[in-house]
C-alpha cells in the first residue's frame, strides 16, 4: 500500500505542474485573468497563438503518460497488479492537472493529462478518439465539443476493439470515469454549447 501511495502522490505532483500557467508567467500573463480563465492549452492559444498551444497541450499529455505509465514501470513490485497501480496514478495525475498544489488545488479541464493516461493504458482506441476529436474541431472550431464527444467515445471504442471479457478489463471501467469526468468539467460548456454560445476557436461566432 506504501507503495500505491507514494507513486499515486509522484503522479499527483506529476499532474499538478501547472505548464499553461508556466508559459503565461514567462510571458508576463497571468493566464487565470485572460479569456476563460482556464490555464489550459485552449485559452493559451488565446493568448499566445497555435504554435504555444500545440506545446502546451503535448507537455499536458506527457504529464499524464509519465504519471500513468512511466513511473508504474519503474517501480511498481511484482506482487501488485501493474494495470491496476497505472490506473490509480492515471486518476491521481488527472486530479493533479484539475486540482493543481501549485495553483490552490486549481487547475485546468484535464483533458489532455487524460489523454495521456489513456495512450498509456489503451493507445489504440484512444488514438481512434483523438481522430474523433479533431474531425469535429476541424468541423465546428469547438474543442469542448470535440473533448466532450471523444471521451464518451471512448469506452464505446474500447467495447468495440475488446468484447471477449470485457467486463473483467479493468480500463473499461476506467475509460467511463474519465469520460465523467469530462463532462462533469464540461458542464458550462455544455450550456452554452445548447444555447449557441460557446467559444469557437479560428472562427466567427460564440461568446465567453
């Protein structure tokens, strides 16, 4: 249990390193005062352009892989389920990057920490619902459509790529609380997405 504990507490840290917020401060912005508010890759396209974006969002997803599947590797003992042990870092880095200690247990969405703890546990499908993603960014410019739909797709993804035994494959069960969580960040998105409101990005329209 020490074990589980100290490596569910590195991933947390992991998860926690608040990179949007970090690239902002080395710019002389304070990203939680601009657009959203939010110190992810979205509003720091906002502020800084596609480019810083792009590497934001791809540190965000490494945060998520070292925590779920990195560390796991390097020390997780024989005797301890290791799908288990990347599932339990996986959570503790996605509640770093939502609840950061670095920012007063604030953060951003999550989305793309959660991406990386997935590739870590099942990079086919998850690669499948980033695809998923884009085709609807690309479509409407809306990323919290593209996040909302590519995590519900997931477990539908990861159903359809292992039927036999599924109810005893423990990522399954963890694709359908990532994809709550999701949502549940999402919410305000959802409302304004329902009402026409929603930001998009490179394109006419949306409010804040």
């Amino acid at each position: 249990m020490l074990h589980i504990a100290a490596l569910a507490l590195l991933s947390y840290l992991v998860g926690s390193v608040p990179i949007g917020f970090m690239v902002g401060k080395a710019r002389g912005v304070d990203l939680r005062t601009m657009g959203s508010g939010n110190v992810g890759a979205t509003n720091v396209y906002r502020a800084f352009g596609f480019r810083v974006a792009i590497f934001v969002f791809m540190l965000d997803v490494s945060k998520g892989f070292v925590g779920a599947a990195v560390l796991p590797a390097i020390w997780t003992p024989e005797a301890l389920s290791i799908t288990w042990v990347r599932m339990i870092c996986g959570i503790a880095a996605i509640a770093g990057s939502i609840a950061s200690v670095f920012l007063k247990f604030k953060g951003g969405k999550g989305v793309a920490t959660a991406v990386g703890v997935l590739l870590g546990l099942e990079p086919f499908s998850t690669i499948i619902g980033l695809a998923i993603w884009a085709a609807l960014f690309i479509r409407y410019r809306y990323v919290s459509l593209g996040s909302i739909v590519g995590a519900v797709a997931l477990p539908v993804l990861i159903a359809v790529f292992n039927r036999n035994g599924l109810l005893r494959y423990p990522v399954f069960y963890f694709s359908l609380l990532v994809a709550l969580i999701v949502v549940v960040r999402h919410r305000s998105n959802i409302g304004r997405l329902l009402k026409g409101t929603e930001n998009r990005i490179g394109g006419a329209g949306g409010g804040k």
